[in-house]
C-alpha cells in the first residue's frame, strides 16, 4: 500500500511541477520587470549585406552542383 501511495504522490509532484514553476513572464511585461516594446530583438541590426553574402554563397554551391552533374554525362 505504501508503494501505491509514493508512486501516487510522485506521479502527482511531477505532474503539477509544470504549472507551479513557470518561468514565464506576466503578461506586458519582459523578463526583466520592465514594460513591452522598445528595441527589436538584436538591437536593430542590419541583416542585408549578411543576406546578400547568403544568396551569392548558395548560387555558387547550386552552380558547382550543376557543373558537377554536366560533367558527369
């Protein structure tokens, strides 16, 4: 009877622990107390010359690929 009893309660702690520890932040706020809005995340940081180095990098591996297979046949 006692290991029903244990398992009963330990099933129970692991089931609730979810709901009781919730590292959420309330609603409208961050994470650090203060209120919505402000910066984006990353700070604003441009991404378009990263975009650009992407693009050429990837067009470049499809034509390799692509002279690859044409040279095989």
């Amino acid at each position: 009877m006692k290991k029903v009893i244990k398992s009963i309660a330990i099933f129970s702690i692991v089931i609730l622990m979810p709901l009781l520890l919730s590292a959420q932040p309330e609603p409208g706020q961050n994470g650090d107390g203060s209120e919505v809005g402000g910066l984006p995340v990353g700070g604003g940081a441009p991404i378009g010359s990263g975009l650009i180095i992407m693009m050429v990098m990837g067009a470049a591996y499809g034509a390799k690929k692509v002279y690859q297979i044409n040279k095989a046949e």
